[in-house]
C-alpha cells in the first residue's frame, strides 16, 4: 500500500518564493506515495505572499495566524491532526525537483532503514553550489570557539558547527539535518512531542534531531537527491532580530541538553563575551551597519533576559513525557 506524506510550510513574508515552492510541489513525482495535505501556515505576514495561492492540483490548507507564533509553534500546528505516514518541513524558499519528494521516503521504506527516523537532502544554493545543511551537535567547546572566532582563525582545530561541504556530497547518517527540509516519521515526530516551541527560531530542529537520537534514532543526509534552497529568504529581513533569536535559542538550547557547568559557560559568555569579539569582527571589516544591527540585537537579549532565563528552566508536561525512557527504534527484521 502507498505510504502517505503531509507537508507543513511556515510562511512569512516570503513573497513569491512561497508560489515557487508550492508550483515545485505541484509539478514533483508522487509515484509510490500519496500526498495527503499541503499546510501553509502564515505567521502574519504583511507582505501580501497569501493572497494569491491557486493550485487545484494540490491538497492545499492555509492557516493564517494574526500575529507572529515562531516557526517551531507554527509548525507544530501545522503538524496537528496529520494521519500520514510522513511529515516534511519545508522552507518557503525551497524549491523541490522531480524527485525530492518520492526518492527520501522510498529511501526510508527501505527494511534496512527501518532505524531511519529523520531524513534530509542535498540542498543547492542559488548558483548550484551545495549548501551547508547538516551539522553536528553542539558542545560545550565547540559553542565557546565559536563565540570567540576560533573556529573561523584555526578552522582545522576548532570544527564549525556545520560539516564541510566536501561532506555533503557522499550520504550517510549525521547528528542533524537543517529544519529547511526535514522528513520525519509522524508517530516518531508525535512521540518526541513535536518541536520544542520554547524555540521561536533556531535549534528547533536541533533540539528535536538531538531527542530522536537518545532514543535510537537516526538522522540521514541523502545526497543523491537535491532541491534548490535560496537560504534566509525571510529572515535578511530582519537582521538584528535574527542576531536575537539566534543568540536566545542557543541560551535555551545550552539550558535544556548542557550540564549546569555548561550552560552557565554558554549564557556568560554569549552576554559578556561574544559581544566584544563580534564587534571587533565588525570593525576590522569596516561593516558599521553590521555593528549597529548586532548592537540592536544584544539590546533586544539583554532586554528579554529575566523571561529567556525563565524558560529555560522549566518543561512543558507534554516534553516530561516524552523524556521519558522509551522502546528504542524497531530494528529491521521486526518491520510490518
């Protein structure tokens, strides 16, 4: 029997990327799965990118938010109420070819990836040259480097968090693929309680592939298949309050996965010293716009504190229960 797939776009102010995505969607392979919805949810835009959205071919649903929710709440949303085998998340600014749909669920039918629970392709930029987008997780000393430039001056010493884009051109399991486009499992996506919506943007997709692999699941990048991906298509919009979300979700992220030790470390040193280092980045490049953006941005996190502190210690009931030891991903023989 075929396998079925909803897809979840969070849309704001993508303009007419969001039509392209949608047309690609349209005009992609569906042999071997059926597609059984294809939710849009609009997080306020204001730019007029929801107004146009014809395609009868397609089993499209939109949700328009009145006000802006974040993209892991947006997606969580648009999740609810799926009955499909699959979900893929997928950016606005994607653009899907004739087999970016079909080839990675096939892929993850297959008995011997029955341990497979998350999947993502190769992702090309706009002149076809291969995106960054798998990474690996964060620790304590890689984030450190990072706020310090280490891992930009001593690149063979300190590893950037993403992995080199010699990587991405060979497939093979990794700690994460990027929330651009992320094929998941439903009933695995439900059982880790969706994203972690304490996440506006950023690390939500992290965090979610970092909670699969405790529980013996695993993240694949599959390289044989691509789709185009311009890459911050809404978020160039707004750089400082990029520069904050960023900054925020890792503050969180450090919070929920890191020891005490640790995530005291990464909240000093993303107050105290990263603001300094950026700064003299900016300056040795002579980028002063870059330097009042990053300004507005601390401003914003340093404003947010006492609440981004607050959040970070508490869970949600549904997340306690998700934490909760579980049965490990079925191995193949045991597949249906």
């Amino acid at each position: 029997m075929a396998k079925s797939l909803d897809i979840v776009i969070v849309n704001w102010n993508a303009g007419r990327y969001i039509g392209t995505c949608l047309g690609s969607i349209d005009a992609a392979s569906r042999d071997g799965f059926e597609l059984k919805r294809v939710i849009v949810v609009d997080n306020a835009s204001s730019d007029g990118s929801m107004d146009k959205l014809h395609f009868p071919d397609l089993p499209l649903s939109l949700i328009r938010n009145p006000e802006n929710r974040g993209f892991a709440a947006a997606c969580n949303q648009g999740a609810r109420g799926s009955s499909a085998e699959y979900l893929l998340f997928l950016n606005p600014d994607i653009r899907v070819l004739r087999d970016s749909l079909q080839a990675p669920i096939q892929f993850m039918e297959e008995p011997e990836n029955a341990r497979v629970g998350i999947c993502g392709i190769q992702l090309l930029d706009q002149q076809g040259i291969v995106s960054r987008s798998c990474s690996r997780f964060p620790t304590t000393t890689s984030l450190l480097s990072q706020m310090l430039g280490l891992d930009r001056l001593f690149p063979s010493i300190f590893g950037g968090h993403f992995i080199e884009e010699s990587e991405h051109e060979k497939s093979g399991p990794v700690d994460q693929v990027m929330g651009a486009f992320l094929l998941i499992r439903r009933p695995l996506f439900e059982d880790l309680s969706e994203f972690d919506e304490r996440f506006f943007v950023y690390f939500e997709d992290l965090d979610l592939s970092y909670r699969a692999k405790l529980r013996g699941w695993v993240s694949y990048h599959l390289a044989t298949v691509r789709a185009f991906h311009r890459g911050r298509g809404c978020s160039d919009q707004v750089k400082a309050a990029r520069l904050f979300y960023f900054l925020r979700s890792r503050i969180l992220y450090a919070q929920k996965h890191f020891s005490l030790a640790g995530s005291s470390l990464i909240t000093l040193g993303t107050l105290i010293v990263e603001p300094f280092c950026r700064l003299v980045w900016s300056s040795l490049r002579g980028s002063f716009g870059e330097m009042r953006e990053m300004l507005e941005g601390y401003r914003m996190l340093y404003g947010t504190l006492p609440g981004i502190l607050r959040r970070g210690t508490g869970k949600r009931p549904r997340e306690i229960a998700a934490n909760r030891p579980q049965q490990p991903a079925p191995d193949p023989q045991n597949l249906v």
